[in-house]
C-alpha cells in the first residue's frame, strides 16, 4: 500500500482528539470575532445563511413541526459550532470547509432512485420535498473522531423514500452515493480517494423509523457544509454513516461497501454502530466532546438502544461496533 496516502487519509482522524477539537474551535471562534471586528465578512455560518434564506426556493417550508417524539437529553449545540465544524472531505480534509462548500451549486438538484425497484426514476429536489411530510426532530450526532452535537434536524422519514422508490422482493440493502464534481470540489480532485463518497443500510435499517433524510437544520433549509440538499442522519450510528449531498439512492442486493470501509476496513465497518465499550483500534469511545466544549460519557447506539437494538439480535458474530 502507497504509504504516502495512506498517512495522508489516516491524519485528519488521528488530529481530531479533543486537544484537538479544542484548538479549532478556539480558531473558527477567534476568526469569527476577527472578520466581525474588522467589520469585514460574514462570520462562515452567515455565508451559508444568505443562501439558506434568500435563496433557497423551499424556504417556505421551514420552520416545520418538531416531532415531540424525538427528545435530547443535552442542550441543543449553538448553531454557530456545526455551521463552522464540519466533515465533507469533498471539500478538504480539515474542519474549515464552510466556506468552500458555498461553491456547490444546489439547484438545480436531482436524485435518482435505481437499481430493483419497481420503476427508476429521477427525482427534482423541490418536487421531492413537496412529495414528503417535512417535520423537525432532535437528534444527538456522533462523530467516530469523538467530538458530538445535538441538532434540530428538519426532513422526513427515509422509510417515506422507501415507499416512493417501490422495492422488489430482491432488494436487501441500500446504497447512498454523493455528487461527483471536481470542478467544485476540491478533495475530489485528490485521486486517493474512491470517490464518490458511498454508504449503504440494511432494508431493516432504511426502513427504521429513526433513519431520517434531512432537507434543513436549526429552522431553515440545510446550508452546503452539512450536506445540502439532501443527506441522511443515522443518530445510532457513528457520523460518517451519515452521507451528505445525495445524488443517488439505489435498491440492491449485496450489501454495499462505503467509502471509508473501502478505505480501511480494519477501523470502519458496515455497521458502525456507537459503542462506548469498543475502541476504535486508535483511540477510546468511552467518551466524547460535545461541540461546544461539554465532555460526556458515550451511550449505547448513542443512546437508541430501544429504538435499534433488536435490528442486530443474532448478528453477534458480526463486526457491529467499529
Ligand atoms: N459526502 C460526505 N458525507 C459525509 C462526510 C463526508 O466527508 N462526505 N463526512 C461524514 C462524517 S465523518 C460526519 S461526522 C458527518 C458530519 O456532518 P456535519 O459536518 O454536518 O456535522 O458527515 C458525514 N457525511
Ligand atoms: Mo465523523
């Protein structure tokens, strides 16, 4: 194996302890008070507003109903920390992508449902989001780095895509694919990678009612660095299940590989299942660091243990925490 790209791809992992995590939100706070002080730019998050807000052509459906159903056990996270902290490796391997993912163009945006499914189809996003019960739920996200957050997602059930996309008896599992853009991305063009980024679920886990297609966050449609305008939020799961910027969604019968079991799959599985008793083979899940600073002792399936657990009985000879 290329031991230069491996170094390059297994670093950003390895920095986000919460030493870490520390250092960059002191940064992405700092530069906030600078940029403002200056009188100069937006802080990031108001980058990704503008296009939210004035933009966006589903901006009326927002805010929608929360879902009471769906309760935390932790204040939700100051907007300001997610819309400034991110994953999206499209857009660099660093945390300070904000800004760079404004250069996704999200209309027009289509998904396309394929694969065995009783008719294919692609799907315009706003004639989707008129198709969907849009509601709010609160939902705690645990990144396999260790850092957490607890967010007000808005969406709907992926169960409700499930229905739309008619599967055949012989679909078992879905697989979830992103954009492919290098002229907008520029981790794409970083050829190490098995772009574009994958998931996959069981047809359990697709149809259980906590996976949820998120089209908005905090009241508002989705700004780009979280995924817009489409992505998933798998709360039992560790983050990186939780694909962003869907282009594709396809019913299938073997069990897909996503992009960072592809990658490694010694230290990111399929399943990848929140356990604070299975350390990741490079450091310890007992804990986490909500962003914001709050540390907190890890819960089982992130605490959705009721909701998830019985998905997995007698799969106790597979690799379901890592
Ligand atoms: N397409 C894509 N989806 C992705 C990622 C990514 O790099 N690319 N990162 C994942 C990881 S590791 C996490 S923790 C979450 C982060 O979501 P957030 O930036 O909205 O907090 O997105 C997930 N989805
Ligand atoms: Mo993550």
């Amino acid at each position: 194996m290329n031991i230069i790209g491996k170094k390059s791809w297994f670093i950003p992992e390895r920095e986000a302890t919460p030493e870490d995590l520390f250092w960059n939100r002191r940064k992405v706070l700092a530069g906030m008070a600078g940029g403002l002080a200056a009188g100069a730019a937006l802080p990031l998050a108001g980058a990704g507003r503008a296009w939210a807000e004035e933009t966006d052509p589903s901006a009326h459906l927002y805010p929608a109903k929360r879902n009471e159903a769906f309760t935390l056990d932790r204040p939700i996270t100051d907007e300001r920390y997610p819309a400034n902290y991110n994953n999206f490796y499209e857009f660099g391997t660093y945390k300070e992508i904000a800004k760079k993912a404004q250069a996704l163009p999200i209309r027009p945006w289509t998904v396309t449902i394929d694969g065995l499914v009783a008719k294919e189809q692609t799907i315009d996003i706003d004639d989707l989001l008129a198709k969907m019960p849009l509601e709010e739920r609160l939902y705690r996200h645990r990144c396999v780095e260790t850092w957490s957050m607890a967010v007000p997602w808005t969406g709907f059930p992926l169960a409700e895509l499930v229905k739309l996309a008619e599967p055949t008896a012989d679909a078992k599992h879905v697989r979830f694919e992103t954009f492919l853009n290098l002229e907008v991305a520029p981790g794409q063009r970083q050829g190490w990678y098995p772009w574009p980024y994958v998931e996959g679920l069981t047809m359990a886990e697709a149809t259980n009612d906590l996976a949820f297609l998120v089209t908005g966050v905090y009241g508002k449609p989705l700004p780009k660095q979280f995924g817009a305008p489409l992505r998933l939020a798998l709360p039992w799961k560790y983050g990186f299940k939780s694909i962003k910027s869907l282009v594709k969604i396809s019913f299938v019968k073997e069990r897909p590989v996503g992009m960072w079991e592809a990658i490694q799959a010694s230290e990111y599985g399929f399943w990848a299942n929140v356990n604070p008793e299975v350390p990741h083979p490079r450091w310890s899940q007992a804990q986490e660091t909500l962003l914001g600073g709050d540390v907190r002792p890890t819960l089982l399936y992130n605490g959705y243990a009721e909701q998830v657990a019985g998905l997995y009985k007698g799969m106790e000879s597979e690799k379901l925490f890592m």
